[in-house]
C-alpha cells in the first residue's frame, strides 16, 4: 500500500493513555481569531449574543474595534457579514450552528453564497455531543444544508488543533466557507504542524480489509474500534480522516474503496447527505462499493450526557465495530 503510505500522517503517541490531552474544538477556533487579528487587520468578528460559547470573546477583548455584536439575530448578521465582505473585509461569523447556518439559511445562500463573498461561518455547539441542550440545539442537519450551497467550502476539524489549521485555512479562501465547531473536550489526535488542504483527505492508519472515513471528533472514535477489533479479530483496518467535506477528495476515496473493498463512514451528524453521503456520491459514480454508515438515524436528538447519547444513537467505537462486521459480510458475499 504504498500509496497510502505516502498520505499518512502520524497521529498523537499519548492517544489513549493517560497522557491523553482534551480540549473542545471551538478552543482552536478562538486561538486562530487572535492569530488572524494581530497579522490581518481587515479581519472582524461577529457574534449573536454567545461570545464566550463560540471563544469569539478572546478575539473581542484583543481587538474591540474589530469586533460586532449582533444580538439574537443571526439573519441581520449574515447579512451585515456579506456587506462587510464586499467591502474588503474578512468576517467570520460565529454563532451555535443550529442558528447559523440554521435559521439565518437563507441570508446565508443569497446574501454570502449567490454573492460568493469572503463569508466564514463557523457553527459551533454542532452534533449529538451538544448533550443536555437537547434537540433544538444539537445541529445534526449542518454539513448537509452547506454543502449543497453553490460556491460554499465546508471544513469539520477533528480536533482543537485542525479547528486552528482550518480556521487559518478559511481566511485565505476566496469565498464562503463554513467550519463546523463542538462544544465538548475531545481527545488531540493531530499537531499543529499535521497538513490541512482544501479537497484533501488523510490516512491516519493504513490497513487491507476496510476503511473508515471519518470526521469531527468522531475520528478518536474511528481510531478506537480499529485498534478494538485489530486486537480480537484477523482484521486490517485503514482510517481516513475527511476534514475536508465539499470539496471531497474524491482520489482517496476511489483509491480506498479499490484498495479494501469496504468502506464506513463515521459522523456526528445525521446519516443522508453528511459525510457519508458525500461518500456515497463518490462510490456510485466512480467505484460502487460495501459501505455502510454511522451517524444519527434519521431522528432528532434529545437531552442527555454526550457519552450517554453518543452511545445510545451507536456512534461510538461499539457501533462503529458493529458497522464493520455489517460491511464485512457484505463484501465477503
């Protein structure tokens, strides 16, 4: 698999022990606003009334005069975002995901996306992980209302560190971007240094008989039910992690599914049109495959501790091995 071995990357050494670091992505997303602050001065930062939520609030005590707060409405905010960007400037606006790209969707298609301006939206609080919130504020339906907008670029960091790499990454795209952001610490699977691209996906773990593509936090997961099923069953598992959602890279994609013949995708978002759904797309038009899909089975969410409903919604490493047996059979036949 030498090709493989040319896209991976190196993953954490202290990944599950106890040395393990956490930190919540939005983390990285607040580090890279001061960063983009002090080196470009037409960068500003909105918020609806949830600074300290969306770390918005590390931006807005450095650089006051660069910083808007909107209120409850996010609507106006995409709005005066556009506005801002037509005008040279690089607004990123910063809300819980269900209201932004949620409620204010259409601001977001006409005003940011059929304008094609220098737009970032960065949706935090997004998946099942949200917890105790429960359904009205755990944004499960994100990526796929972003990703099916014209010019829009769609980026879900799997760490607080590729959070930082992607909200740098977004300021030098030209056009909208939207990056997905959660609220609850998860482990650091990747450094500072580890690649980010536009359009490209990273082998985190090569192996023979299956892939898993996987993004967000849920790659942790992803890594773990490689390494449970490694240790009680002859199986070889590659893991890919897709922090790039539109565009896909749809090479690696081709090149796994002929390589292994099995692929499962892995998301904290619901099952049709994320992540895998993405996947599939690619699979039916260039390399039908076995696949199967972990992620929320088209239901909303309700309240409860995050590990509780990523459990019960089958979104962890016993769900995902679950989902591996399921493909495996499939391509045995």
């Amino acid at each position: 698999m030498k090709n493989q071995k040319k896209n991976s990357v190196k993953v954490n050494q202290h990944l599950f022990t106890k040395k393990e670091e956490l930190l919540p992505t939005r983390d990285g997303y607040g580090k890279a606003l001061l960063e983009l602050g002090k080196k470009q001065k037409n960068v500003m930062v909105l918020c609806c009334d949830l600074t300290d939520s969306t770390r918005s609030s590390w931006f807005k005590e450095s650089y006051p005069d660069r910083f808007l707060e909107m209120g409850v409405a996010e609507q106006n905010m995409a709005g005066v975002a556009a506005g801002l960007a037509m005008e040279g400037k690089i607004p990123f606006i910063s809300s819980y995901a269900v209201f932004s790209p949620g409620r204010n969707w259409d601001q977001v298609r006409i005003s940011i996306c059929y304008s094609n301006v220098s737009v970032k939206i960065a949706g935090c609080h997004a998946g099942i992980s949200v917890g105790p919130d429960g359904a009205t504020h755990q944004a499960l339906e994100d990526i796929a209302i972003t990703r099916v907008l014209p010019n829009m670029t769609v980026l879900v960091p799997c760490d607080a560190n590729e959070a930082y790499r992607a909200t740098l990454l977004a300021a030098k795209i030209k056009g909208p971007v939207y990056v997905r952001l959660t609220r609850e610490k998860t482990p650091i699977i990747t450094s500072e240094k580890t690649p980010l691209e536009v359009g490209k996906g990273y082998v985190l773990k090569n192996g023979e008989d299956v892939t898993l593509i996987a993004c967000g936090p849920l790659v942790y997961e992803a890594l773990k039910a490689a390494k449970e099923i490694e240790k009680e069953h002859d199986v070889s598992v590659q893991v890919i992690n897709m922090p790039s959602i539109k565009p896909i890279d749809r090479s690696l994609i081709k090149k796994a599914a002929e390589e292994t013949g099995a692929i499962v995708t892995v998301e904290e978002h619901q099952m049709n049109a994320g992540l895998g759904g993405a996947v599939a797309e690619v699979l039916a038009e260039e390399c039908p495959t076995p696949m199967e899909r972990v992620g929320m089975p088209d239901s909303f969410g309700e309240s409860g501790e995050p590990s509780e409903l990523l459990e019960k919604y089958e979104m962890t490493s016993y769900g995902i091995i679950t989902a591996i047996r399921k493909v495996l059979k499939r391509k045995s036949h």
